[in-house]
C-alpha cells in the first residue's frame, strides 16, 4: 500500500522527518516513488521522484532546507498499477480557477477506466494510474462550482466530494487527500493492515493539536514547528507516534484548514461488491 502524510497549520511549518516515518510503516517499501506539495498561498512547490525516497538527495535537501509551508501533501508509491515513472508519481497537481489543487490516493481501484461512472472529461490524466484517473473525474464535478463562485462555501465543497467518495469506495480502498489551496479534505477508507495482512479500516489517522511556545514534542512526530502558539491537524496512514491520534471511521470526510478541523462528515458505508 501506499502512504499518505498531510498537515495544516495556522503558522508556516516544515516537513521535516515525515518522508522517513513513512517509509517505516510501509509494508512494501518505497522504492516506486514518492512526492510532496508545499504550498505558498494558490500555489504550490511539487517535489517528486520516481524512486525509493530513502537516500534520496532530493528529501534530504528538502528534510533540511525544504520550504516552511501551512499546507502540505505528501505521498510514497507502491505501484499496483502504471508504470514507475514520474507521470504516475503523486501527489498530482493541476489548475482550476486560478489556484492549484492537488490529489493523493492509496488503494487500488478496479475497473475505474471503464466504469461509466467515472467518465473522463475536460481534465485527462498524463499517466496510467487510477489515482490520476479519479483525480481528474474529482476536478471535473467540482468545475462548475468554481467557475461559478469566486470561493464556493465549503458545504457545497463538501456535498460534491462527500458524493464523489461514496462512488470511489465502490472501486476498492479509497483512503484520499485533496485540497484546492484552502481547505484539505481526507478521505478514511480501509487500508492493508500490517498487523495481519488484512484490507480494513482505519486507513487513515488525524492529530490536532495546539502548540504552546514550549512545544518540542513534535520534532519527534515528523514536523518542525516554527516557535510561537499555533493550532496543527496532521493526516497519516498510520498514526506515527504515540499521543492522541484518532481513527478516521470508513466513510468518514473531513475538512480543515490553518491547523482546525472544520467539519467532519461520516457517509453511508454500503455493502460493496
């Protein structure tokens, strides 16, 4: 399985061990790739790799001099479908309504180019994964809210995405992040789980917290934070510390920004097939 890391913070923050910690947890590794988006207000620095990221020269430098940032995604890749190429690596990034919006996935989603429901329209992928794919089919429902709204209200936000993943779940696992500049949402699905090789929820984990001036715990948990008092929301695969880390339920979708949840969404599981 692949694995995710993202955090949302109310001050500018760096990712410091957190491409390491991953590696750690993974069951397969992480020699098929792996990326991270910093983001600077609408815009966004990408960072990817279509190789191990453990002693990669690239995430040394950016574990050390990497921009600090108060949105960031990253992912690493154990290819199940695509190639490995830097055209299947995530995070994926593309334009829409004059700020970027980026997409990572771990799960595997059978038959999704041939499902009708996931039709492909004006956003086409440039490389052969089903995360790219769902990305696109993502930013293609959620068009029309942008161009028709400067900023649409996270509730309409919501409701395009909260549907989305309810679809998506069908396919298989569909543990996912996305954020369009403003908001990150994650997505908790199942996930392999290395405690006995079953595909089960929780496939993703959140921490939110507040940092006061004294705070170094979280050097130790992957993050470098700037001093002073902030607010923090970290997502991962797998909770990466010990402390309060909670489960995200399947189904569920949460919303955050500037390092506090904003709302949590639990969506109707239905039997899959």
């Amino acid at each position: 399985m692949c694995e995710l890391l993202a955090m949302s913070s109310s001050r500018p923050s760096h990712l410091t061990f957190s491409l390491q910690a991953l590696t750690e947890h993974s069951l397969h590794g992480s020699r098929d790739g792996w990326g991270a988006a910093f983001y600077a207000g609408r815009d966004v620095a990408l960072f990817r790799e279509p190789a191990a990221a453990s002693g990669s020269a690239l995430v040394d430098f950016l574990q050390n001099q990497g921009p600090s940032t108060t949105l960031a995604i990253s992912h690493i890749r154990h290819a199940t479908m695509g190639e490995v190429a830097l055209a299947n690596t995530q995070p994926f990034v593309r334009e829409m309504a004059g700020r970027m919006h980026t997409f990572a996935h771990n799960g595997t989603l059978s038959g999704m180019a041939h499902h009708p429901g996931f039709a492909l329209g004006r956003y086409r992928p440039i490389g052969g994964t089903d995360s790219e794919h769902a990305f696109c089919v993502l930013l293609d429902r959620i068009h029309e809210l942008w161009a028709t709204t400067e900023v649409p209200t996270l509730d309409a936000r919501l409701s395009v995405i909260s549907a989305f993943s309810s679809e998506l779940r069908q396919l298989g696992p569909a543990n996912f992040l996305y954020t369009d500049s403003e908001v990150l949402f994650a997505h908790g699905d199942r996930r392999l789980q290395a405690v006995d090789g079953r595909t089960r929820s929780p496939g993703l984990w959140m921490l939110a917290r507040r940092c006061e001036d004294s705070d170094k715990a979280l050097h130790a948990e992957g993050i470098s934070v700037e001093p002073g008092f902030q607010d923090l929301v970290l997502i991962a695969s797998v909770a990466l510390t010990d402390g309060p880390w909670r489960a995200l339920a399947e189904g569920e979708l949460v919303a955050m920004a500037m390092g506090k949840v904003l709302n949590s969404v639990s969506l109707d599981v239905h039997p899959r097939a």
